[in-house]
C-alpha cells in the first residue's frame, strides 16, 4: 500500500492538474457557452476507469467521457482522438469529445479526455437544437472517431455556422489537453509513475467502498417513480418511469415501462442513460469523488427500442437539453423515497431551450437562451430559483448584452408567480422570458413539461406546466405542437413568451410556516386566496402583515378532524387580493 | 505623524510612521461598536495626535456576509423586478442539491416603474410622479435606503438620473442610482453592486460618523477603496461598497511600491492570515482591475477592485480527511475565537497553525505587538494526530508535512489559475509574501510555482495597515460606447483621445484598459493599451494575445486609471526597523519536508542590519510574523530592512 502522505500530496496534484486544463480550455475557448461551463475534463487509466473529473465540470458531459475512453483506449497508435458520435459515445452531437494518449517511456499509463458542448454543429436547427429532425442527419454532421487531424477539425468548422468560433474552440480544447497530458507527465516524473498508480488504485478502491457504505443508508425496497414527457409530435405525452430496487448488495434501475423510440430528438442512446442515471446518484452522494461511481453493484436496466436506447439513425439533441435532466431528475426522486435526508422534488425540467435565428442575408443571427425552471423542494427548505438543470454547470446570458448583440428586445425576464408546487417547502417558481424581435426571424424552441408538471414530495404540491405563446398579427396565440418547434417564421414586432414550469414542493402544504407565507403574499408569490386554500392560513391584510390565527388553527386542524372545509373555502372566495 | 488602521473581526492594527521610526499597536476590536476599538487604538498611541490617518475597514463586507444590512427598496424597469433573485441561473455547487437563495433586497420591496431605454437612448420616458409614488410606498413599508436600477442605464443614465433627481432631498433614507455605483454593462451585476451599497450604506454611514465624531479637527481620515485608492469619509459614503476589499488593496498596494522601489515590476503579492489567502498577480507595474468578483453566491460585485483572489486558506483553516483517505485543507476555518487547537481553546478541529507548531516551524510563544500568547503544542500534537494522523494512519509529525505542503500548493494552484487566465509564466516574478502567516508559507508557495526569488517586507504581519500608508488617491473614467476595432469609424480614437486629454496634467500612472468581445460572443476580454494606439493597431495585438485571428472584434468600454503619485515614499516610512533591542533566540527543533529534523538557528528579525545574509535552515522571527527558510535558499536583508529569500540551486 502507498504511503498515505504521498497519496495524499499525489492526488491533490492530479485533481489541480485537471481542474486547471478545464480552465486553460474556458479560458481560451471563442464561445460564450463554452467559457460559462458546458465543458467537462476527465482522467482516465488505461483500462477504463475513472481518475477523475474536473470539480467545475458539468455533470453530465462528464460522466459521458467514459463511454468515450472505452472505445478509444483501444485505438492503436492513437494521438490525439476526436468524435461527436452520440450512439457510442452518449451525449447529443453537440458535444465534441477529445481524447489523447499519456506516454510515459513509450507505454501508454493515462488517458487525458474532454468534452465541449459546441454551440453550433450545423444540421438543420441553429444552435444545436433541431426539434424538428426526424433522423440524425438532420442534427449535423457526424465525425466518427479518428484523429485531430487539421484536415477533420476543418471539416466541422466548416459545417458549423459560426466556423472561426469554432475553430477557437477546437483549438482551445486540443490544446487543454495537451497541457494535461503535460502536467501527468511532469507529476510522474517528479514522483515516478509506479507511485502514481498505486496513488491512483488505493483512491479508487477507497472512494467505492465509500460509495458501497454510503449506499446501506438506502432502504431495502423497490420505488418506484413515473414522469411523462412531451410528445415531439403533438401526440400522447410519452411515459418515463424508473423502478429502483435495492436489496443488500445490489441496486437495481429499471427503466422498463418508458416510452418507445421517439420519431423526434427526445431520445438517448444507451450511454446517456447510463451517464444521466450515475449522475443522480452524484448527486445524492455528493462526497464520493467521481472515481467512486464505476457502475459495480448498480445495475442499470433499459428496454430494447424505448426512446432510452436510442441507436442510428434515430435523432438525439434532445439528450443534453431535456432528457438526460430529466432522467437524473426521476433517479433523484426515487432515491430521494430511500434515503433519509438527502432527497429532494422534482425540479421544473432541464433548462428550456428557445433559438431565435434572423434570416436577413446581411444581419445573420443566431441566439440561444437556455431558460432555467424552478427548483424543487427538499427537507431542508424552498427550492431554487432560476435552478441549472442538474446535469449543467453553465450560465444565463445578460439581457444587456443579449440586446446589445442581437436585434431583440427582451420585454420580462422574471419569476413566474404562483407555478411552484406548494409544500411545506415550495418548489421554486419557473420563469417567464418574454422576447420581441425587432427583424423577421425563425423561432425554434425545444422544450418540456407542457403536458405535466413537475412531482412533488411527502405529499408536497405538484409544479405548474410549461407554457409557450408568440404574439403575431396583433394578438397571443399558443403556436401548435407541444414544447417542439422548428423554425417558425417570425415577423418584425411579433413576441415569444415562454413560462417554464416550476419546482415540485415537499412536505404537506398545511405544515408551511406562517412567516414564510406572510412573504410569500407580500412577494405576490401567491394570492390570499391560495395561502387559504393551498396552505390553510387565513391573511386578513393584502399585503400578508397580519392572519386570522383562529381561522387559520381551525381550518389548518381540519385537515386531521375532517375533510370539509367547504364553509371556509366559500368564505375565503370572497376574500381579495 | 501619520497612522494606518486595520480593523479586523478580532484586532484593531494600527501602524505609526513618525520621524522614521515604525511603530505598532494591536487592541482588541469592538464589534458592537468598531468606531470604539478605533478610538482606544488611536489613544494608546500616547504621543500626540496623528495628522493623517489612513483607514482599512471590512465593516461593509462584514455587514453584507452576515446580512445585519439594511431594508433596501429596489425601483426598477417594469418587467425585471426580479433579476436580483434570478442571478445567472445557476447553482451553488456543481453536486449536492439546492435551496432556495435569498436576495439583498426581498422581492416585496422590489418594485416596477414604467421605463425603458435601449442602451443607446431612451424609448420610454421614466414618469417623476410614478417614481415618488412608488418611493414613498417603500418607504411606508420600511425601506432605509433605495436603490434606483434601470435596464441598460450603464450606457443610457437618463432615466436612472432624472428618477434620482425626483427623489433626493424628498426622502430621508439615502437614494442611489446603479449607473453612479457600477458601469458594468450587465445587468445582474450591476444591479447586485447597486443593492450590496445600498444595503451596507446606513450601517458605514453610522460607522463613518462615530469616527468622525471621535476624531480631533486636525486629523484628517482616508478609506482605503478596493481599488487600492484613497477616498475622504464622505466619498466613501457616496459608494460604500467600494470599501469591500480595502484591507487586501492595502497590502497590494503597499506590495506594488516595495516593486517599485526594488525594481520589479512582475511579482506576485500574497497575504496570507489567519482565515483566507488573498493573491494578486501583477505584470507590469500596476496591478489589474477587475470588475469581476463574487463576495458569496450570487452576490457578484461589478466595480473596478484590484484583480485579487481569495481562496479559504489561512492559518485557521480547518484540515480534514476526506472520504478516500486524503488531507484537504479549508475552506472552513475556526477564527480567532475559539481558533487553532493549540490556543487550547478548543481540541475538535485541527488547523494549519497546529500543523505549523508541531513541525517547530513557529514558536510555542507567539508574538504579536502589544503582547504575547502562549501556545499549548501537546493539544495542537493531539487533535492533529485524532483528525488527522491516525485516520490516514502516519505520525503526527508526517501529517504536518502534509498538512503544510497542501495548503501551500493550494495556494500556489490558485496562482497558477490566474496566471492561466492572463496567459502568464510566473517563474521569473517576484513573490512577496506577508499577513501572519505568508513568509511563513511563501517558500513552499514559491518553489511549487517556480519562483526563485522572494521578499518579505518588515512588520509582514502588520502589512495591510501600513501598506495603505504607501496608497495614494486614484481616479477611474470609464466609458461604455461600443465600436468595431477593425473597420474603425474613430470612436476608438475619439475616446481615447478624451481619455488621454482628461488625464493630463497629473504627474500621474495612467492606464488605459480596453473590454472587447468577438462579434457574436458576449464572453468579455481585456486589454491595457497605449495612449497613442489605433483601434487597428489595438485588434492586432488583441487578435495575437488571445487566439483571436479571423474574429471581428468590438470594443464596448474603455477605462482609464489615474494613480496619483503617492505623497510618501517607502523610505519615508521605513528607513530602518531594525531595534537596539535584540532578543537572543535558542535554536530549536524543525522538521523539514525530508521528515529530518533539524536543529534549527532562530534569528529575531529586528536585531539584523542590511547587508547581513546567511543560509537556511533558519527560522527569523518578528512580532506577528515568522519567516521560515528552508534548505537549499539564502536569505539577506537589504534596504528599508526588506528580506530576501532565494534558492540556492
């Protein structure tokens, strides 16, 4: 065994040595996306598993590196290694993943691997979103695995619709890992790669015996959680259930019951499921370092032909923007039913995507709002607002620059009041952007939970469902399709609005203490009529300073007395707001 | 006479610079009234009243980290009320999950005027009585300060001002208008700055006030700014948040003159305390502003600071195993109360300090100006080896070396990160290394980040108080006008031109920066450039240093720095601290990275002349601070008493 104060000092090297090629591949990179955090840096050994990841890394993109090491590792000769493939890789075909060899005296001891999620990757839809596509080769153009040559990295900007900033980009992320590869190779020539390896090999195995610890905290049981997506062509919201059976030394996740292969992007290869299920249980164990997650004592389970093992040429870029969230979202709450403490609601969904494209030949535009949901609940208080999905690690444009940049004007960009779940804590309201385009334009909008919100916990409130309306020819109307648009024509002057859905809220809605609901109502966050109705408390003043303390005993012990509180509900009717 | 305070959560440090001589004084603080401990600090000065005094304060950051601030009222554009609690869309960390997070101002004391301008002029005008209205109905609701925040009105003021004009001198609490505190043309952060001023206003007023009230007619008061800068009380009252980073501007500043005089205008200036590390790296003379810092999870801060970074590693920091058997150090940290395990106040949590006492690498007596403490090495040994030694199963002297060498490289890594960032090599810049625990840590700082050279300015515990002595006033113009760089129509020029015509005159340091961004990309660079440079010459350079070639690149803000010439000079301040009065120190036991401990001669600082050197392994002690050179560097003391380390090989 390795001297703990080498391993110590080692590893403390190894994660500094990652963290800072993710920064030097920010810090370089031309996309704005890109420097706010849709990147992800691992290290991997040769045979596989996992070193580490970057501590900004965004979850999900990380956790797809390794479906990549997999397959290059075994490339021979190999350099310096790129792909966007999503079926093999996970992942949509935004994501342009890298990989290169760590030599040391000729052998082979490490990978280096990155992933960016490109803003751009040509294909039918802008900005990576292609609602609209009904095969892969409308998403964009997919690079088998091969080397980063000049000639192939040529070949994706030239597809790309802003080619010198992706150029930068590619640039930028080849050469991150060269510093990578730089940084392994002179840790191992200060401590020699024998000790780096064994450094390595007592890490991993402590972190899974962490995670084989921290997993007794699960209940023995099966859980199970069902959740339902937009359909991509208007039809039937499609299922999404998870069944999570732990028994003493095995987890189980089984996604059987999920919806079919879906004819539009909402799909996952296999891959993605996999990353997007490891990455709840990330979330649950937060104190695992990432080499503690090798998929050993969890088995993951996922019906031939459903819209989770999704294969060619059945189209993916609905993976980063909606799925993968909200599979990590449904692992999150049926782990949340088995673990005491550490669970949280549902989150209002994964971020929802709006493109706005201008067609004008001599202004070309092209702008991509990622437009955050409102968080769940948990037991430890309100969810968040304006939540990052919990697969991303990245960040909202300003409305400043946005409409110094393009020709829009963004009207509201706020809290939707009143969509959070009610709760003893409530889920997080969603947001409203609302967007005038000031030149004719095409929207394209790859969204969900239009057709059910998001869960709530131990009785807490479910969260309000999306909503999207475009204001043209002089009035509101809801655009057809649900939560999937490709390139609808926008006029000089017309509006988009969306209101994406709120958190699921936790704990039963009548145990909220009184002093938040008075800020609440203050805040507008909810009406007088609500607070009654919703949470038992009756507010005599507007403006929520002062309560009716027996009406609000009374009708809040009612709910354990009787179920019918219809006296008080018509009196609360006639209250104002 | 001319005094520098410090006022931190746990000691007042005040730095008296008369005839040549330095002298120091350390009393308690007084949080419930600071003003107090600034007066008792001033009182045991004992000789007469100082004419000047120069004063660091973090009673504003404390306020906002604690959140005692005030009840704001926020008056802002319809349809945005809520871009304080809306942030970036973002999370706190990248696992775990959320809770909610509460803004500065509370969303039932934010409210919508009708207004709006498009960044270059305004579409709709702001209605004088709907501003009242709505002033007053925040006032009727508590508000004790309020902070007018308009889209866009970093680059179009107008309607921000004429809201303010309507309602200055109608209204007790103080007004404030977000374009008069922050330039930043992104909304979130300029609206955060605006509230976290706003917040903190009532109770740096009150502080400002107390002090004024204590004070003789003959002295005359500066606040240091984070921008390193000198500003009168009042000044400071118009933007009070300007003073969050004083007391690390101070010791940059201070850092920045001993470069100066030294001759090196590439160094990296470290201040190393007892709860947090503070680093800035500097290129060419002049440190970097920044308006891009964050004082806690969604409360970024959009005014021109000095570009310095913080990370939570002090010598209070609180080591711990992690969960696969490795140290990590911070970024918790016990404080001065109850403190280190060794102040034997407490046996729970083991620090970098007890890692230092057990390895002898400070005395088991420390001194600080104005008295001394005793420090227990059994308890420091015995909570070291409980948390940390046995876990990882090495002995207590092993896990100190470790303890130590950790939190130096974390340290270093933050350095490399912002040296990443500026695209620099630091391996030929200078370290200057001060705070408690800095000239204790900078070698090993040092050698990770291949410096070879390193000075220790006197009185390095002392440092922030009386680099401020060295601070002079600093004027900054900004203006956000944006312009293509490669097909110039002459804004470039024009503004630079403006720039450069306002700034002269002064026998000044002026710096002009420039913010660009690729057409198309709102991600934002910056760039120093020279007074007679053309945008054409300017994207050349621009499109070399950052990779840019090919890309249009826009300039949208132009800001210039003026640095008075401070009115003291370093020898001024400190021709010569060395004393009559030598203590002779016993050599004691150090254990050095090889694990061999050494019998290890100990020096007092104050006793050595300039000119006298020697080599490590040796210990040099002053009050406040220990200097530790290991094997393999030299040390000698040169002029104004600086120390120098350097590596032998």
């Amino acid at each position: 065994m390795i001297d703990a104060i080498l391993r110590s000092r080692i590893w403390s090297r190894m994660q500094a040595g990652v963290d800072e090629a993710e920064a030097h591949f920010r810090s370089r990179c031309g996309s704005g996306s890109l420097a706010d955090g849709e990147t992800a840096v691992a290290l991997f050994l040769p045979d596989g598993s996992v070193v580490t990841d970057g501590t900004q890394s965004a979850p999900f993109l990380s956790m797809t590196l390794r479906p990549w090491v997999e397959k290059v590792r075994g490339a021979e000769g190999a350099t310096t290694l790129v792909s966007n493939d999503p079926y093999d890789f996970g992942g949509s075909i935004a994501d342009i993943k890298m990989a290169a060899p760590i030599s040391i005296d000729g052998s082979i001891v490490a990978w280096g691997t990155i992933v960016g999620h490109c803003p751009d990757i040509g294909g039918r839809g802008v900005g990576g979103v292609s609602p609209g596509a009904r095969a892969i080769q409308e998403e964009g153009v997919r690079i088998p695995m091969g080397e980063a040559t000049a000639d192939r990295l040529q070949l994706i900007c030239e597809n790309a619709r802003l080619p010198r900033l992706t150029r930068q980009d590619l640039e930028a992320q080849r050469s991150a890992l060269g510093l990578l590869g730089e940084w392994i190779v002179g840790l191992a020539h200060t401590h020699g790669w024998e000790s780096i390896e064994a450094a390595i090999r007592e890490v991993q195995s402590r972190a899974q015996t962490g995670l084989r610890k921290a997993m007794t905290e699960l209940k023995p049981g099966s859980y199970v959680r069902r959740d339902r997506l937009d359909s991509d062509t208007a039809g039937v919201p499609v299922p999404l259930e998870v069944t999570l059976t732990v028994t003493d030394c095995q987890v189980t996740v089984d996604f059987a019951g999920s919806g079919n292969v879906s004819p539009g992007p909402t799909n996952c290869a296999y891959a993605s499921t996999v990353a997007a299920t490891v990455c709840g249980f990330r979330h649950i164990f937060p104190e695992i370092p990432a080499c503690g997650f090798g998929i050993e004592g969890l088995e993951i389970q996922v019906p031939h032909g459903s819209l989770l093992d999704a294969r060619f040429p059945a189209p993916v870029s609905g993976t980063v923007d909606v799925l993968a969230d909200r599979l990590t979202s449904l692992v999150i709450e049926a782990l949340s039913q088995a673990v005491h403490g550490r669970g949280q609601a549902c989150d209002g969904g994964g971020g929802d995507v709006v493109v706005i494209e201008g067609h004008d030949p001599d202004h070309p535009f092209s702008l991509r709002f990622v437009v955050g949901t409102g968080g769940g609940a948990s037991g430890r208080g309100d969810g968040l607002l304006n939540a990052d999905a919990s697969t991303r690690h990245s960040r909202f444009p300003s409305i400043e620059d946005v409409e110094r940049t393009f020709p829009v004007r963004v009207c509201q960009y706020g809290e939707r009041e009143r969509s959070g779940g009610a709760g003893r804590y409530r889920g997080a309201n969603g947001t409203v952007l609302e967007v005038e385009v000031r030149c004719a334009g095409r929207l394209s909008l790859y969204a969900d939970r239009f057709s059910r919100g998001a869960g709530g916990h131990h009785r807490g409130g479910r969260g309000s469902v999306t909503e999207l309306e475009v204001f043209t020819d002089g009035h509101w109307q809801k655009p057809p399709g649900i939560g999937r648009l490709q390139s609808l024509e926008l006029a000089a002057g017309d509006r988009v609005r969306i209101r994406t859905a709120g958190g699921g809220g936790y704990g039963h809605p009548y145990e909220r203490a009184v002093r938040l609901l008075q800020e609440d109502v203050a805040a507008g966050r909810l009406t007088r009529k609500e607070a009654a109705k919703d949470h038992g408390v009756v507010f005599t003043r507007a403006d929520g300073r002062d309560y009716d303390s027996a009406k609000t005993f009374k009708l809040r012990s009612y709910r354990l007395t009787s179920s019918d509180v219809d006296d008080f509900l018509d009196e609360i009717e006639t209250l104002e707001d | 006479m001319i005094v520098g305070i410090d006022i931190g959560g746990t000691f007042t440090d005040l730095v008296c610079s008369e005839d040549g001589q330095l002298r120091t004084i350390k009393v308690p603080s007084t949080p419930s009234d600071f003003s107090e401990g600034f007066s008792n600090a001033i009182s045991a000065l004992d000789s007469g009243t100082p004419g000047e005094i120069i004063h660091g304060t973090t009673v504003a950051t404390n306020a906002l980290i604690q959140r005692r601030g005030a009840r704001v009222g926020l008056i802002t554009t319809s349809g945005f009320r809520d871009i304080l609690a809306m942030r970036r869309r973002d999370r706190r960390s990248v696992y775990g999950l959320e809770t909610a997070f509460l803004p500065l101002v509370p969303r039932s004391m934010s409210r919508e005027v009708t207004e709006r301008s498009d960044g270059k002029s305004v579409i709709v005008p702001v209605d004088p009585a709907e501003v009242a209205s709505v002033a007053s109905s925040l006032v009727d609701d508590g508000a004790e300060a309020i902070l007018i925040a308009f889209l866009h009105s970093a680059t179009c003021p107008d309607n921000e001002k004429a809201a303010a004009a309507q309602l200055v001198d109608r209204f007790e609490v103080p007004i404030f208008a977000s374009h008069e505190l922050s330039d930043a043309t992104t909304e979130f952060e300029r609206f955060s700055t605006g509230a976290a001023s706003a917040y903190v206003a009532p109770i740096l007023h009150r502080y400002l006030d107390a002090i004024d009230h204590r004070l003789e007619p003959t002295n005359r008061l500066q606040v240091v700014t984070s921008d390193g800068g000198l500003v009168s009380p009042d000044e400071a009252k118009v933007n009070p948040i300007r003073t969050a980073l004083s007391g690390p501007a101070a010791g940059v500043w201070g850092a920045k003159s001993i470069s100066q005089q030294l001759g090196y205008p590439a160094f990296v200036a470290c201040d190393m305390g007892g709860t947090s590390f503070d680093a800035c790296l500097v290129n060419e003379g002049e440190p970097a502003l920044t308006r891009d810092r964050e004082l806690g999870f969604g409360l970024p801060l959009a005014l021109e600071m000095l570009d310095i970074a913080t990370i939570g590693a002090g010598g209070g920091s609180v080591v711990s195993v992690s969960s696969v058997g490795t140290v990590e150090v911070g970024p918790d940290g016990v404080g001065a109360d109850p403190g280190p395990a060794c102040y034997g106040n407490q046996v729970h949590q083991a620090t970098v300090t007890d890692a230092d006492l057990v390895l002898g690498r400070i005395p088991d007596v420390l001194h600080l100006p104005g008295g001394s403490r005793d420090l227990d090495p059994d308890a420091a040994r015995k909570t070291l080896n409980e948390r940390v030694a046995a876990p990882i199963g090495v002995s207590a002297e092993d896990a100190a070396l470790l303890v130590v060498s950790t939190v130096e490289e974390k340290m270093a890594d933050q350095i490399r990160t912002m040296a990443t960032a500026n695209r620099t090599d630091v391996s030929d810049h200078v370290l200057i290394a001060y705070g408690g625990a800095g000239p204790l840590h900078a070698a090993g700082i040092a050698r990770s980040l291949g410096i070879r050279s390193i000075a220790i300015p006197p009185e390095a515990g002392l440092f922030s108080a009386w680099g401020g002595l060295l601070a002079s006033r600093r004027s900054i113009l900004s203006t956000v006008r944006e312009f293509s760089l490669e097909a110039s129509d002459g804004t470039f020029e024009d503004v630079l031109k403006q720039h450069v015509a306002k700034a002269a005159g002064s026998d000044s340091n002026v710096l002009h920066t420039l913010d660009f961004r690729c057409a198309g990309s709102t991600r934002v660079m910056s760039l120093r450039v020279d007074g007679e440079e053309c945008a054409g010459q300017v994207a050349t350079r621009a499109s070399e240093q950052f990779g840019l070639v090919g890309h249009d690149l826009v300039g949208f803000r132009l800001t210039t720095s003026v640095v008075e010439n401070p009115s003291r000079s370093l020898e001024a301040i400190l021709p010569n601290t060395s004393t009559d009065e030598v203590r002779t120190l016993e050599p004691r036991e150090v254990t050095f990275e090889d694990g061999v401990k050494v019998a290890c001669p100990v020096l007092d600082r104050g006793g050595l002349k300039p000119g006298d050197a020697g080599e490590g392994p040796c210990i040099i002690e002053e009050a406040g601070a220990t200097t530790v050179v290991p094997p393999g560097y030299r040390w000698r003391v040169g002029d104004v008493s600086m120390l120098f380390l350097e590596a032998v090989s």
